[in-house]
C-alpha cells in the first residue's frame, strides 16, 4: 500500500506536469478542431509553474501544502480560461485533506478528486453532458467513489479511474459543446473530443501514474 504523503503528492504533481507537456500538441490539435487551438500551451504553462512550484516544497509538507502549491501557481500563470478552473480545483483538493499527513485511501482520493470537480463546475456553470472536462471529471468521481465502498489497492483505484476519464473523454465526440468557442459551431462538433476533457485525463493518469511508483 502507497504512502501517500506530501512530498508523494508534489511528486506526482511533477509527473503530472511531465504527461502534460508530453501532450502539448495533441491537445492543441484537438483544440484546433473546434477552439482557438492553444488548450494544451495554456495547460503546459500552468503545469510547468506547477512543477516548479512542487519541487520548491519543503520534504516534510503536507498533501494540502502541496495542492495549495499547485493552486498558487494556476493563479500565478495562467490567464487562460482553464487557469482559473485549476486554481479552484486545486484549492478544493487542498482543503478537501486539510490536517492530513497522509492520503492512502481509496475514499481519501474520492474525495479529493469529487472536490476538485465541484469547484470546476461551481467556477465554470457547466453541466454533465455540456462537452467540458467535466464530461471525463464526473465519470472518473463515480468511478473511484465507487471503488472507495468496495475498498482495494489505491493504485489499482487511481489506474482504473484514470482509464474511465480517459473512456468519457473518447466519448465526448458524441456531444455538442454548450460552453466556450465550440459552442458556436454546435452540432459540427459532434466527432470531435473535447481537449479539457482529454487533458483531465492526462492528469489523473499522470496521479495514477506516480502513486504506483512511490
């Protein structure tokens, strides 16, 4: 079983930031379908100061220093609509393990991952079905939330959650976009995947990812 402590969490929040930029042009390739095209420079600068951020961390922080740390640095980067969205996902996800100095299970995650999505939809006003991240995000809470009764490794949890965001987002090609520059070009979206989405899965799998190699 990972112990998940801070120093864990703002090294996963380091690979999170690698996955990210690995994908920059892929993400902005899908923007380019039905946006402005720039998602993926606008997630790989916030991620970058993110990962600055996670290495300047002392090695006995707390998760919650380290996801406040990520939420400073959305702040600080990022003026792009998704900088915002990251900000308020990463300040719930801190208060969310407020006096914890570990976060080894399952439901610990759940929440962590249910927090950040309520802050996104609570900032951005989009609903389930609206071709958001939240389109990959609410999926992956009901995914993991339902592990967390069942209970298990929280490595397999965190894997398996991040191959459900990663479905949902494949399946956001089916929908038409009601938020952003997409909107406008409604059902004409139908057959694209939407970046957010495909970047939130980029994330959780990078989560996944660090958890598992401690």
């Amino acid at each position: 079983m990972a112990q998940v402590n801070g120093a864990l969490v703002a090294k996963a929040l380091v690979l999170v930031a690698k996955k990210v930029e690995e994908n920059k042009d892929y993400l902005c390739e899908l923007d380019g379908e039905v946006g402005d095209g720039d998602h993926g420079v606008s997630m790989t600068i916030g991620m970058r100061a993110v990962s600055r951020a996670a290495k300047d961390l002392p090695a006995n922080c707390t998760p919650a220093d380290a996801f406040q740390s990520a939420a400073d640095a959305y702040a600080d980067e990022v003026g792009a609509t998704i900088g915002p969205l990251y900000e308020a996902a990463f300040a719930a996800a801190a208060e969310s393990v407020q006096g914890k100095s570990e976060i080894n299970e399952i439901a610990d995650w759940a929440k962590v991952y249910n927090s950040m999505a309520i802050a996104i939809q609570k900032l951005g006003k989009a609903e389930l079905g609206d071709k958001t991240l939240l389109d990959a995000f609410f999926p992956a809470v009901d995914h993991i939330t339902e592990l967390s009764n069942k209970g298990g490794k929280l490595e397999d949890a965190l894997a398996s959650t991040a191959k459900s965001a990663l479905d949902a987002a494949i399946a956001t090609k089916e929908l038409v976009p009601q938020k952003g520059r997409a909107s406008r070009l409604g059902d004409r979206a139908i057959g694209h995947q939407d970046a957010g989405a495909t970047s939130l899965a980029i994330v959780l799998k990078g989560f996944a990812d660090a958890i598992a190699q401690g």
